[in-house]
C-alpha cells in the first residue's frame, strides 16, 4: 500500500500500432482534404477548442456518437447522419445499445454522388422533407468523416423551414477527439442558435414558468439524483437548480442561457461556455464532490452569483457536517488507477481521495481546461498522477507501474487489469452513472469500490484453476494442443514493417 507514487513518461505513441487503423489509417490525407474542400475554418476551430495530445486518434468508440446521443436525448428533434455506412451502422447500433429507442436518419452516397455534389442536394432534400413543424423543433444533420473530407457544406443548409431549426455540423474523427468533446459541438451549436433567437425578440418560456431564485445552469450529463442534491446545497443561498445542458428539449436552452451562473461541471465543453460566456454569463468550474470540493464549489458558486458570504457560510453549514460525517463512517481500502473518456474522471478522483482511495493516478481522454486546472492541482498536491488526453498505452502503463488494488477503467483496461488478476470497474457504466454530489456522492462510492477490491481472492482463486490456459495466441478452442510457431510470427512481423515502410514512403511521396 505504501509504494511511493511516481510519474509515468507520456510515451509518444507510434505508427506501430495497429488498433484502430479502420478509422485513423488515412487521418493526414482526410484532414487535408478537409482543409482544401473548405472546411479549414472548422478544423481551425476545433484543433483550438479540442487540443490533441500524444495520440492524435479517437482511441474509443467513434466521436461522433457524443453529438448523435445529444440529438437523441432531444424531445422534438430529429438527427440526421450523413456518413459511410459502416459509420452509421455501428453509431445506430451503439444508439440502441444505450436505448436511444429513436430513429436515426441516414442519407447514403456513394464516389459520385460525392464528388458531383448530388449528396448535398440528397441532404437538403431529405431536410425538407422532414422539416414538419408538427413534429419537430430542431433537425440535426451531422457529417461524419468522410463527407466532412470531402467538404459537404452543410453551412449552405436554410438555418430554418417551416419554422423548424436546421443545424447542420461536422463530427470528423479526425477533427473532434473524443465523444466527450462531440457532445459539445452540437450543445455548442444549438446554444449558438438559441442566443441568436433570443437576441432577435422574445422566445418561449420554461414550461413551468421561470424560476424566482436566479439560477445555476449546470454542464454536463450527470446522475439524475446530483441536480436536486445541488438544488438542496444551494437553496440557502436563494439559488436554484436550473436547467442542464446538453438539454433534452429546445426552449431549455433559453432558460440556460438565462442564468446567473454556469456550473461546468463537466469541464471540457468549450464551444457551450464560449456561448455563456457571449451571454454574458459567469463559470464556475469543479463540482460538489467530498468535503473540499463542495466547500470550495460552495463559495465559488455563491461569489460569483453576488449572494452574500454570510449565505454562503450558511449553506456550507448546512451540508458540510453532514458529507464530513458519512466520510468519516466508511473509508475505501486500497490503491487505485482511474482512466476514463466521460471527461468527468477528475471530480471522481476527489471523491475517492477523500473517501480514502490510496489513488495513483487518473487518466481522462478529455483534455486540460481552466475549468479543471484547480482539481488537478488540488489532485496532484495529493500525489496523484494527472494525465490528461491521456492514451491507453499510458493507461495501461499505469496499472502496470502501481499494481492497485483496484483498476478503474474503460473496456480495454478493464479487460487488461482482469488478465493482469486485478480486481477492476468499468468507468462509464459503473462509477460516473452514480451520484457523486454532494452527501449522496459520499456515500455512494465506497461500497462499490470495497466491494470489488474485496474480489481479488476470487480472481486469485480463477488464476489458479486456470493458469496460463487460454492466454495469448494460446485462447480459442483448439482440436489439438496449440503448437507455437515463431517462424510465423516473425514473418508477420516482417509483413507488417513493410507496410509501415511503404505507407510511410507513400506518406512522403
Ligand atoms: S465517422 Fe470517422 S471516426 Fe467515426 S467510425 Fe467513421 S471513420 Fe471512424
């Protein structure tokens, strides 16, 4: 347990891997493709708001299903794909395995519809004939890879028929690095087209009417239950819970714009604070999490909404107590690893610390903001290892260099630590659906967490019934004891370098 922390080198991850070639293999041609088919102005864009790191690739699932989930989630909103089918196929399919239970429009191509131009005119023409007031308030038309390469411009798409909203973007994956991140071009852009709304005449109101108390919009999709945690941590300062952005419907966007603060919870949405902040609105960064993160959240929510300190000091002493005690009642046993791609992973490392978690290290995919820089410090001053736009190699370096008890993880590290004999949770589904504000926050994470370290004497046990069986090339079912074969391996090995060489050669070509 006492194994001092150290930091583990960010490795420049090389040509050499051959994992996710399908998607990234032609990234240099595909962006400056882009770039001479007009979308320079975008890719400028988003190479500013999303930074890359030591990989320059998704290395999750495609990221354009972060703007197609936010599209979904929207009442009265229809979403339109335009990409290669095998894109839309595995997006539709990843949709319904989430329980998107929507449709999903999809306008195929093919090379000459492409390159003559007809795709947009197929895109203009299904938009028309969707565009029904009745049923919609918003169409969204998202351009995958290929058609954003290839310079579709959707930006010549009406802004608006029949009275229904017409928002078309692009989601390449080589542009937009994590879904995270795309769940924040399309809540960026329809902010965008709200506050235009608003600033051309009135708009529509709530459906319950606006709030007395002004409001804090929150950012970021979170646990249903952390929203009214937060409405009753704020409420003795006379604030209330607005609405939550991405929003599940369209005059929600009003009422977000129409706050006092912004709450970027989740701290990686940079196109929507760009928009609050157009509005005029402040943000505040971090969340309600453990003692320290609610108090400083606390205070920082109430200065910048004008609200007095003796307010502020009275709602500190309302739910302060209360997290100090359920912290102090049940403590997390053991030594941690936590990666993620949800953009959220920082705030979680807060609640573990202060429940305990001897935590080494925490990679997110998302990338650093000034709305996450204060609990990076606040993490790092507890010696843990901040990686951000962190790649799986550096992942999986990490769980490999501090051997925890626990690997907190995405599929592939979850799968790795699991060979490694190591006892492991599954981010996404395990750890950030859960509430983590707050006095609920406290108290939920620390039984799941105990609970699966207290499950290495079963992998212990598994290892030693199974042993090597089933490792490596060695897995499958076999008729007859698998034979190794090094001759083969190596010239695999040889056909692979010289793939690498002539791609490369082509490259400089
Ligand atoms: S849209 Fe791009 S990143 Fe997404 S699956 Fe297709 S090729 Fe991959």
């Amino acid at each position: 347990m006492n194994t001092p922390a150290k930091t583990i080198p960010i490795q420049k991850v090389d040509d050499h891997q051959p994992e996710g070639a399908a998607c990234h293999a032609g990234e240099k041609t595909l962006l400056a493709a882009a770039q001479a088919a007009g979308k320079s102005d975008i890719l400028e864009r988003y190479a500013l708001d999303y930074p890359k790191g030591p990989h320059d690739q998704p290395q999750s699932m495609c990221p354009a299903f972060g703007s197609l989930r936010v599209g979904l989630r929207m009442s009265r909103t229809a979403t339109i794909l335009s990409g290669s089918a095998c894109c839309v196929y595995g997006l539709t399919f990843t949709s319904h395995f989430y329980g998107a239970r929507r449709s999903v429009g999809y306008v195929p191509f093919n090379s000459e519809t492409l390159v003559t131009g007809k795709l947009f005119e197929d895109i203009r023409d299904s938009v028309h004939a969707q565009a029904d007031p009745e049923k919609y308030d918003a169409i969204v038309i998202i351009n995958l890879c290929v058609p954003t390469a290839s310079g579709v411009p959707l930006q010549l798409l009406p802004k608006e028929i029949n009275g229904v909203r017409i928002i078309g973007i692009d989601v390449p994956g080589f542009g937009v690095p994590t879904h995270a991140e795309a769940k924040d071009v399309l809540a960026g852009a329809m902010l965008k087209y709200a506050r235009h709304e608003i600033m051309s005449g009135p708009v529509q109101a709530p459906k319950k009417g606006r709030q007395q108390n002004p409001t804090i919009t929150l950012l970021g999709e979170m646990f249903p239950a952390d929203p009214m945690g937060i409405a009753m941590m704020i409420e003795p300062m006379r604030l209330s819970v607005g609405c939550s952005v991405p929003t599940r419907e369209w005059r929600e966007l009003y009422a977000a714009l129409d706050c006092s603060v912004v709450a970027a919870i989740h701290p990686f949405y940079t196109a929507s604070i760009r928009e609050f902040e157009a509005a005029g609105r402040p943000i505040v960064g971090s969340a309600p999490v453990g003692v320290e993160g609610t108090n400083d959240w606390l205070q920082n929510i109430g200065h910048s909404s004008g609200v007095s300190q003796a307010l502020i000091d009275e709602a500190k002493n309302k739910c302060l107590p209360i997290i100090k005690n359920v912290l102090s009642e049940q403590k997390i046993n053991g030594r941690i690893t936590l990666s993620g791609y949800e953009g959220s992973e920082l705030i979680v490392a807060r609640l573990l610390v202060e429940c305990g978690a001897d935590l080494r290290y925490v990679g997110s995919a998302c990338p650093s903001t000034p709305w996450n820089a204060h609990d990076a410090e606040w993490l790092k001053s507890k010696g843990v290892q901040v990686q951000f736009r962190a790649s799986l190699e550096q992942d999986l370096d990490a769980v490999q260099a501090f051997k925890p008890d626990l690997a907190i993880g995405t599929t592939p590290v979850v799968q790795y630590a699991k060979e490694a004999c190591i006892p492991s949770l599954y981010f996404t589904n395990l750890i950030s659906a859960r509430p983590l504000m707050g006095v609920a926050g406290a108290g939920s994470l620390v039984q799941v967490v105990n609970a699966a370290i207290g499950n290495q004497s079963r992998f212990n046990k598994m290892k030693a019934f199974f042993g090597a069986v089933g490792h490596g090339d060695s897995s499958g079912v076999w008729m007859e004891k698998p034979v190794d074969r090094p001759e083969f391996r190596a010239e695999n090995k040889r056909q692979l370098e010289k793939k690498i060489k002539l791609r490369k050669a082509q490259e400089m070509g």
